[in-house]
C-alpha cells in the first residue's frame, strides 16, 4: 500500500507518461497542474491531480485535444468520460475487441459482422452499445494513434458499426404508448455513430424513433419535429463540434421548438456546458437515456 499522499515527478511520468516539460507547458497554458509540494518543500502533486492526469490521458488516448481537457475539473472529465461512453472498466482492449481489430486489418468484413452478430446475441442493445461497440470504437481509435492500423481502417469500422446498428433499429417493433422521438446531429455534425448508439437503446424500449441524419438546419429540425409530431428532439455533439456553437445551437433550437417538445442533448461535446440551458435536458451516458425515457412516458 502507498505510503505518501504526493507523487515526485518520476512517478507521474511513470504512472501516466507525462514528462515535466509537458506539464511545465499545460501549466503555463491551462494552469494545470497546480504549483504543489509535499512536506519537506519539494515539488509533488497531490493524489488529486495524479486522477485528473490519469482522466486526461484516458481521454486524450480516445481522441480529445489537451484544449479540450487540460485543466477540467474531476467532474467535468468524469461526465466528459462518460458522454463518450468510456464509462468502462477495462482500458486495455479485450480478447473480444482484439479479434474485432483483427477482421478490421485484414478487412474481412464478413468475419467482423459475424462476431458483431454473435456479441449481439449475449447482449441487451444497452449493454451491446456499452460494452461492445464503445470499447470497440476507443480500441480502433488507439490502435490508429500507434500507427497499427491506417485511417482507412477506422472508417470501415466506423461505417460497417453504424450499418449494423440501422439494420438492427429497423428490426425493433415501437409499444404503443412510448414517445416519439427525431433523432438528428445539429448544423456542422457529422459524427452519427453516437447518436445511433443512443437511438438503437431508445428502440429497444420501445420508442418511435425517427433519424433525420447529419448537418441539419435547425429552421429544418423545427419542421421536421412538427411534420413528425415528435415528442423529443435528440441531438448529439460529437468532441469535434466547435465548443462555442454549442449552447447557442440548444438555446436557439429551444426558442424555436413549441414548449411541448422536449429536448435532449448528449455527446462528448456537452462536457463544455457550465449550466445546462432552460428547457433541454442533458444526457450523460447510455444509462441516462433510459431514465429520460422512462421519464417522459410515465409522467
């Protein structure tokens, strides 16, 4: 068992591979980490801020800039990390996600559609969207940063996951009673894999769920949500959508919209939220979207 409460600075390049020219940078740039000391004056960092590094690097391994990270409070990268569906135990990629990785590289799609089938059959969309297509996603992403795999192979996987998770919302069977739900990315969003994780789990249950896709006008999504007569308008944010665009797109969105129709926002990209903006309800995982639904149909 650790003794001391404070970690030198070889061991914080130990535990999480930071160097002190690089966090000498992000001090003099975000003003994290803190200038911090242990008892005889040296310099330390407190078992605090080594969780905060260790947060950062999980979420800079899965694809976010330091901008977008260095100097977010524990909380902020907990609901960051979980908006990205990284709420998972294992970092290193499992034998599972390893042999997905496999097909990828040697491209045979006909072997990975048919273990995507097969890890399906064991799972609640809930838990398929949780434990296998996130880790799935965060694996290719870090296998592409090694350089283990090309850019190429990361598209295919992204595009033969979203295939999969269409054909599977077509197969579910909406219970009467249950909301309607428009699923769409806002203007300038072309990441669609999350929002698909979400509107699959929202099938399951049961929901109307309508996809109207990518880079939508949010003139068009006030149409389209009355056209569908939809209960909810769902967006996703992906962490590429510009941070400063994306409350004035809810709060926009939310002037626009009747009061009677609810709005959800999720994503990596609303870890920039401060204060959640009046009338749009916030999701921070997969969990979230559940509790949501559930909310709206028994109240």
């Amino acid at each position: 068992m650790r003794k001391s409460p404070f970690y030198i600075p070889s061991e914080i390049e130990r535990e999480t591979g930071f160097g002190k020219e690089q966090l000498r940078k992000w001090r003099q740039r975000f003003g994290f980490p803190p200038k911090e000391s242990n008892l005889t004056g040296a310099t330390a960092y407190s078992l605090t801020t080594v969780n905060q590094l260790l947060l950062i690097k999980r979420l800079l391994e899965a694809g976010l800039r330091p901008a977008q990270v260095v100097g977010k409070s524990i909380v902020e990268l907990e609901r960051l990390k979980l908006g990205m569906g990284l709420n998972i135990q294992a970092v290193l990629p499992d034998e599972s996600t390893m042999k997905f990785i496999d097909y990828i590289k040697l491209s045979n799609m006909k072997g990975f559609l048919a273990f995507l089938e097969e890890k399906r059959l064991s799972q609640t969309m809930l838990d398929f969207v949780q434990y296998t297509i996130a880790p799935l996603m965060i694996s290719i992403g870090d296998a592409w940063s090694r350089d283990e795999i090309d850019i190429h192979h990361e598209h295919l996987c992204t595009a033969y996951v979203e295939r999969y998770l269409q054909s599977e919302i077509l197969n579910f069977l909406p219970r009467q009673g249950l909301p309607v739900i428009l699923c769409s990315l806002p203007p300038g969003e072309h990441h669609l894999l999350g929002l698909l994780m979400a509107e699959a789990v929202l099938a399951e249950q049961g929901a109307v769920t309508i996809n109207i896709g990518r880079d939508i006008p949010l003139n068009n999504l006030k149409l389209a949500s009355i056209s569908c007569k939809a209960d909810v308008v769902a967006l996703s944010f992906s962490f590429a959508y510009p941070a400063r665009d994306v409350l004035p797109a809810l709060s926009h969105l939310r002037r626009l919209l009747p009061p009677h129709i609810q709005i959800w926002a999720g994503g990596a990209g609303i870890s920039v939220i401060r204060k959640n903006p009046k009338g749009v309800k916030i999701i921070y995982d997969f969990n979230e979207v559940v509790i949501a639904l559930n909310d709206i149909t028994f109240h």
